[in-house]
C-alpha cells in the first residue's frame, strides 16, 4: 500500500476547503515582469540559526520554506501534502515506510542530494546533544529515546530506526502505527542536509547551504537578509523573480509606512491600526484571507500559581471576561474571527474543526467570569500580566484590549496588564527560558493542515511547542491512540476527544482564528498567501 493513503483522506477535506478561499493579485504594477529584479519585503529576525531542526517559528520558517525543498511540499492553495523530492513512500503496515526520493537533485553547491542526507539530517535533528528545537518531530522513530532520553546523557549516536539503503532509498521505522506520518514530511524540521552543514557548520550558518529555488547571498542580524534566485535549481517551481531582501522591522507600523512610501514591496502583517485604511490605500493591491492561523493566551504551568487545584475555573473566568466580538471588530476590523474551538476552520469538519466545542467558556459573560475566578481561589497575586512581542503582529493593540476587557468585567482596573517585550527573538526566549510569570501570547500558525498538528506539538507532554509545559495523562492517551489509528476517519474521532481535555482543563484560552494580509507595492504581481499566511514568494513576479 502506498504510504499517506490514509492522510489524504483527510487533507483532501482541508484541500476543498482551502481551495475555495485561495486568492491573489494577478494584476501587473503596470509594466513587464523582470525575472531578474528583486523585491523587498518586511520580516522579523528569528529566535534561532536557520537550521530545519531548530527552527519553530514564522520568521525563520519563511527562509527555510525558500531555501530548502523536503520529501513533500504543501501545495500553496490548497495546503495538500504533495511529493516533492519524494519518489515513492510505500508501507504496509503504517508503521514501517520505505521512502524513495527522487534522482537529479542537488544542493546549491553542487551536492547531490541522497537518501544520506535526509538520515544524516534527521538523527542530527533527533541528538539531544545537538539542542535542537523540533527534536521532537523525530520521537515516534525507534531509537529516539537513546538519543534523546528523558533524563540522562545521549547514548546512541543515530535513530535505530533509519537505515540506508542506496543512495536513492532509506527506510524509517517507527515506534508504533502511525498513518498521516508521511503527511508530515513537508515540515522543515524534515528537510535534507549537505555535507557541508556538518563540516563546517559555523560557515553553515552563517551562510545556509540549502536545495531550494533560493540561495542565501548575505544575512546580517537585525537587519536584512538577501536571498536571490538558484539558477540551476532543478524544481518546476523555480522562482519568477531575481530574489528577495528581506528587511527587519521591529514595528510594522513602520514597514507599512515605508510600503506606502515606496521604499518597500511587500508588507505580509498589516497593522491592526492600519485596516481601516488599507483599502483606501492599496486598492486592489491588499489581499486578506483564511488562514490555518489561531492565537491563544498561553499559561506558564511550571509556575505552581497557575497549575494548582481549582485555577482551570480561574483560566475559564478570564477567558468568560474577553469580549472577543467587540475587539475583533474594533481592533481588527473583522479580519479575526472569534475562536470556538483549538483548532482552525480551515481543517473543515471532515478534517477535525469543531465550530462550538469551546461553549459558554469563550463567551463573555462578566458575571460569570467574576463568579469562576472567585471559587478558583482568585488571580496569582491578585492580578495578571499578558507578556507578548511589540515588534510584529499588532500585538500591543489587541493585548491591550484583552486586558481592558477582563478588568471591565472583573469591576478592577488594576487586575490585567499588558507587559512588552521588545522584539519576538527575546519575547521567545523568555519563554523558552521558562521566565513567564503569568499569561502570555501564544499564536499557532499551523505547519501542515491536520487537526493533530493543531493538538500534539502544542499540549502533548514536553512536545516541542508546548511552552506553557501542560502535561495531562488523558491527553496524551488519546494522541497516541488517534496517531496509531489507521482509519483516518475514527483517528480523527481520537484527536477530537483530545481536544475535549484541553477545553475541560482550559489549557490555553483560545481567542480568534486570523486571516493573513499582504499589501505590496505597484512593482509586484502575482502576489498571494499560501494556507500558512506566508507569501508565496517564489511566484511573485516584479516589474
């Protein structure tokens, strides 16, 4: 049997759905294209070095997802997983997969891409020696637990787990059934790796080596990086332009007005002051749509303040004193949608959404909410502060608001307080750094459009995202469970009860499902937001 049989079953459900709201901008800025011209666009710098395995966040996935190209790619309309460098991965048992990738591709040096440089790139991933972020993503492959035990040192070398072949074949045996595994394999943690990145890899990253329709021409931090088009990438989707200079702003308010000034292309975060604008000044130069996007207030469950008996009627209190309807149509003019449930409606029922599951919990009801946090035992200290990033995503506005509302309903001007951190590298390292004493913004942008990546790296115990360090035996049950379920139709079922935990628990409050926005210069055409929010920057074209 084909592998990812299974997992199509239930992408095809989000494929439909995201298919019908894709859109763009075909229109030219009014001359013809230069497929050697470069654009400029606004970014923020990443937390860590660009390696696939270390990168869990937006900023420094809208590299790796130019630079690199995996065993599957997630199709920029639809989000469908599609075989990219994969050839074939075939199992007959969901837990056992034979992967064959495809012959003639290479690294931008020269180096021919092999089934090695995927194995020599997942068990570096995989070390615990190695420090990697999305480790994780490599724990149902046998062998994980020697090289990245609970406690203790390394003591394997390589996932047991991972053999190779031929140079054109490697096979991946995993702990237990596991049948949207191939699914998964278009997320960057997954990607190849040349020799180079393991030889010298101080020169590595300073100047990442990847096999993408880019190549990485300069990077200096806190200010830009340079990328420019990979003449002889091998891919059909070569890029349509010269290459992109992705500029650092820690305001987007700035990069917007730079935008409208000309000296920039491409703004992929409008600000929330700017929506009622935008329209009046873009035109048809302004995209806004679904995107499989949900920002939460996370809690730091390390501090026993907040992981005490009785504070899930505190978290289910303050999340019944936000008015989410009122800061979603004044902050955001309508492009958020208050969340009901943990996950995203572009899953679509078939794919997992559940319109509702949250309930009386994410409706304000100031009464009620005073009600809960009194016989939760009060507020840690008797107050809250919301920590988030000031430099992306207009996040003091809406933050704000949050707290504007809760002390509202609570009658207590002094109960919530917005704290900033400057930029989303120290906000994120804070937060890795377990320093968070109290609620904190916690966004989810998906990394491919299954219910379980929405559930599992987020809430599963000690999983790569799961900042706030929620453990719940239950849980993680019912993950396991839904992840070695071979009919896609009853796992979902699985990841659907899972979620019931995390609303019964109120692990995380869950605020608004976010559209992406883009605004672009007139010199760009072409322009439009894959199902992740990112600009699909590879066919943009410049005139």
């Amino acid at each position: 049997m084909r592998g990812g049989t299974h997992a199509r079953w239930v992408v095809g459900a989000v494929a439909v759905a995201l298919a019908a709201t894709a859109c763009g901008s075909e229109s030219s800025g009014g001359g013809s294209a230069d497929a050697g011209a470069v654009l400029s666009a606004s970014w923020g710098d990443p937390q860590n070095p660009l390696e696939p395995a270390n990168t869990n966040e937006v900023q420094g996935g809208k590299v790796l997802d130019m630079i690199f190209r995996g065993l599957k790619r997630y199709d920029p309309e639809t989000g469908a997983a599609e075989d990219m460098l994969a050839e074939s991965i075939e199992t007959s048992d969901s837990q056992n997969f034979t992967i064959k990738i495809k012959d003639g591709w290479t690294f931008s040096n020269g180096e021919k891409v092999t089934a090695r440089s995927f194995v020599d790139a997942w068990n570096y991933g995989a070390g615990l020696k190695n420090n990697q972020r999305n480790a994780y993503f490599f724990g149902y492959i046998e062998g994980y637990d020697k090289v990245h035990p609970e406690n203790g040192e390394q003591t394997a070398g390589k996932l047991s787990g991972l053999k190779v072949v031929d140079d054109l074949t490697f096979t991946v045996k995993l702990t237990q059934k596991f049948s949207t595994f191939p699914d998964t394999l278009g997320y960057n943690a997954y990607a190849p790796l040349p020799r180079a990145f393991f030889e010298d890899h101080d020169a590595w990253i300073a100047k990442p080596i990847g096999n993408g329709p880019y190549l990485v021409d300069s990077y200096t931090k806190g200010s830009q990086i340079s990328l420019r088009r990979w003449e002889e990438y091998p891919g059909d989707d070569k890029a349509r332009n010269g290459g992109v200079d992705l500029k650092v702003y820690t305001d987007n308010n700035t990069a917007y007005t730079d935008l409208l000034a000309g000296n920039l292309d491409l703004v992929d975060d409008v600000p929330a002051s700017q929506l009622k604008n935008v329209k009046n000044d873009l035109g048809d130069r302004y995209l806004n749509t679904p995107a499989g996007i949900l920002q939460t207030l996370a809690f730091p469950y390390y501090d026993k303040a907040w992981d005490k008996p009785g504070m899930e009627k505190v978290r289910t209190g303050l999340s019944r004193a936000i008015n989410r309807k009122q800061i979603t149509e004044t902050i955001f003019h309508k492009t958020r949608t208050p969340a009901t449930d943990w996950t995203s409606p572009v899953l679509g029922k078939d794919g997992g959404f559940q319109d509702g599951l949250c309930g009386d919990a994410c409706t304000y009801d100031p009464e009620e909410a005073k009600k809960l946090v009194k016989e939760g035992g009060g507020l840690p200290g008797g107050r809250v502060t919301i920590t988030f990033n000031a430099d992306t995503g207009s996040h003091k506005d809406w933050v704000e608001a949050v707290c504007n509302s809760i002390n509202n309903a609570l009658d207590n001007d002094r109960a919530c307080t917005a704290s900033p951190i400057g930029t989303f590298a120290d906000f994120r390292s804070r937060i890795t750094q377990r320093k968070m004493g109290g609620p904190f913004r916690a966004g989810w942008q998906m990394d491919y459009p299954l219910i379980q990546n929405f559930l599992q790296p987020l809430y599963y115990t000690d999983a790569s995202s799961n900042d706030g360090k929620w453990s719940n035996e239950k849980f993680d049950d019912l993950v396991d469970r839904a992840n070695g379920e071979s009919d896609p139709a009853k796992a979902v079922e699985l990841f659907q009860q899972a979620e019931e935990v995390v609303r019964d628990n109120m692990a995380a409050i869950p605020l608004w499902y976010q559209n992406g926005s883009a605004g672009w210069s007139e010199r760009l055409s072409g322009v439009k937001l894959n199902p992740f929010s990112v600009p699909v920057y590879d066919e943009i074209k410049v005139s």
